[in-house]
C-alpha cells in the first residue's frame, strides 16, 4: 500500500512544479533566495521506501511498485547536511531483487521568487536491476558544483555530492539500502526536530508495562484532537499545533496564519461530516512507529494507517489525519 508521509494540507498549497523533461539551468542562485526543494521520483518494478534525512517520505510493500511522481520536501530538508535513501527489497526474504527493478530518486531545486519555475538536479541514486554489479552506474557523478554557477561541477563548489554507499540489511535478507549524503547549505532554517532528544527507548524497552506507560503519554495527545473532532471544539487543540505550522509555513514559503486556517478547516470537516464515524481510539488499536532517524514518531494501525481515523458509512473508505511527534526534554511535541 502506497503511503505519502505528507499531509494533504501540503498539497493544498500551489508550489513551482515541473516535469523531468523541464528541468533546466536558471541564473538565479536558490539556495540563498527561497529554495524548493523536492524530490523527483520514478520506481518500476518492485517494493520500496524512500528516506530524506532518516524520514520515510513513500513506501510501497506490495511488489507491484510503479509510479512517477514530484514530492516536496523543504519541511524534511537540513539547511546543511543531507542524506537521500532508498530501500530496495525482494519479492521474499532471502531471494535476490529482480533484475526488472529500476528506481530513480533525483533531489531538484528552484527559487520559489523565479518566474519560469526551472529547477536544477543537485544528485540522483538510480538503480537498474538489469545492470547486474553495476546496477547503480546510471546516478549522478560524485562531486563539488557550484551553486552560483548554475550547479556546474566546481573544485571550489558549495555544494558536495558524495558517493553512493550500499548496506545490506539484517532485518530484512536479500534487501539492499542504498544511501547518498549531500552538503547543500540553503537558507532554510533548521527545524525543530533535528535538534531534539532521540527516542527514548531505554524507556520503552524495559518491560511491557513501561512500553504501555510510554505509549500512553503518545496517545494523550491523539486522544485530545480525537475529542476535539468528536465535539466540534477544534479551537481547544490549536496550540497543540503551533510549532507544526509555523514550520511548514517557512517551508512552503507562504504567509503565517495559512497553516492554522487550513488545520481549523479540517478538523471542522471532519466534525461535522455526518457520513463519516471515528474508530475507537486507545492502546489496544495502535502502536508506536519510529522513523529511521530516531527523531520522529507517530502512533499507527497496523504499522501503516494513523491513528485517527473516520470510516464513511454510505460507501467503503475512509479519511484519517495524521500527526507526527518528536520529544524534548520529556515532552512530545507536535511537529508534522
């Protein structure tokens, strides 16, 4: 099942977009003005998960993996250190992956101010099953390019392409992780969650009852916005979000106060929709997932579905609102 890590309030909002076909030099420099950053995605073949900075961004288990698509990322994106990654896995454990699999994942970036809307590729990890030993040839070339000169390769070049490691994973036999790091300083500030505390597991990992107790201070907060959707009194649980949308606000390059209308809209919606019923919500229906860079969690169903949920009840679906929370100083804080 595909799951996009972006909540559909993003996606609301119009940014510069373009097809591969489009992506040309510019003359202005992005990086210092308002950078866009994104990430080009193309995956044929087989199953997946894609990572920015530790945070898995797209996922598709089933084998079947087949789109092409432009995904924003400034909210995930460090103004300095970067890492890109991409997970490839075997049909089953312990089987080699298919020579049918090519991915492409591509980083580009443009001025948000630029009127044509061009964007540059700053580095790519491309994978063909079919090349055999040399399956990841076709990427972008390892290197120092200049940013100030249209991202041409530069020996005294700001930004640094390093080359592509590859790890096998433990947990998952016959899988390949594949992973580029990227200094690119930009004029993106550093989000809130780069700098917190990891996740503390010797917390949760002492015994069941400790695991239980941990998750439960998780699950306060999701049960607050779920009471809130329940009594239509959204305005109670609109601080909890404050940090959440000033960032994505700077991210997106767009006017304070956007955010916090656009999180008000929805849980109204999903208040006073008459056809759609919230899931029983407690510790019995969820559990915690941490993200690869042990900075992040969220609370889900079945390790995929968030945690709140509302089922239609004139026809099969479902809507849900997802919330992801990092933790400081003993404290979870709402953060995507």
């Amino acid at each position: 099942m595909k799951r996009y890590l972006l909540l559909f309030l993003i996606t609301c909002v119009i940014l510069p977009t373009t097809s591969s076909s489009e992506v040309k030099e510019i003359n202005l420099n992005p990086l210092k003005n308002k950078p866009v950053f994104s990430l080009e995605v193309d995956l044929k073949g087989g199953s997946y998960a894609i990572e920015v900075n530790g945070m898995i961004i797209l996922e598709d288990y089933s084998d079947q993996g087949n789109i092409i698509t432009t995904i924003p990322i400034n909210h995930w994106m460090h103004n300095l250190n970067n890492e890109i990654a991409l997970n490839i896995f075997p049909t089953n454990d312990g089987e080699a992956i298919s020579s049918s699999v090519n991915f492409s994942i591509t980083l580009i970036v443009s001025d948000f101010d630029s009127k044509d809307s061009k964007y540059y590729k700053v580095a790519s990890i491309d994978y063909d099953g079919s090349l055999l030993n040399d399956t990841t040839r076709n990427s972008s070339k390892s290197g120092k390019y200049n940013s100030n000169n249209e991202f041409l390769n530069d020996d005294n070049g700001d930004v640094v392409v390093e080359d592509i490691t590859r790890e096998e994973l433990d947990d998952s036999p016959g899988a390949l992780y594949l992973k580029r790091k990227i200094i690119i300083p930009s004029s993106l500030p550093l989000w809130a969650f780069f700098k917190s505390d990891d996740f503390p597991m010797h917390n949760f990992a002492k015994s069941k009852e400790d695991y239980m107790s941990g998750l439960n201070e998780i699950l306060d907060k999701y049960l607050q916005v779920q009471k809130a959707i329940e009594t239509g009194d959204i305005d109670s649980v609109l601080p909890m979000f404050n940090e959440r949308n000033s960032e994505y606000e700077k991210a997106l390059h767009i006017s304070s106060g956007i955010m916090d209308k656009k999180v008000k809209d929805t849980l109204l919606d999903m208040s006073s929709d008459k056809d759609a019923e919230l899931l029983i919500l407690t510790n019995k229906y969820v559990n915690i997932e941490v993200f690869p860079n042990n900075k992040l969690v969220r609370l889900t169903r079945g390790g995929t579905t968030p945690a709140i949920v509302q089922n239609f009840k004139s026809f099969k679906g479902s809507q849900h609102f997802d919330m992801i929370f990092r933790y400081e100083k003993g404290k979870w804080i709402l953060t995507r």
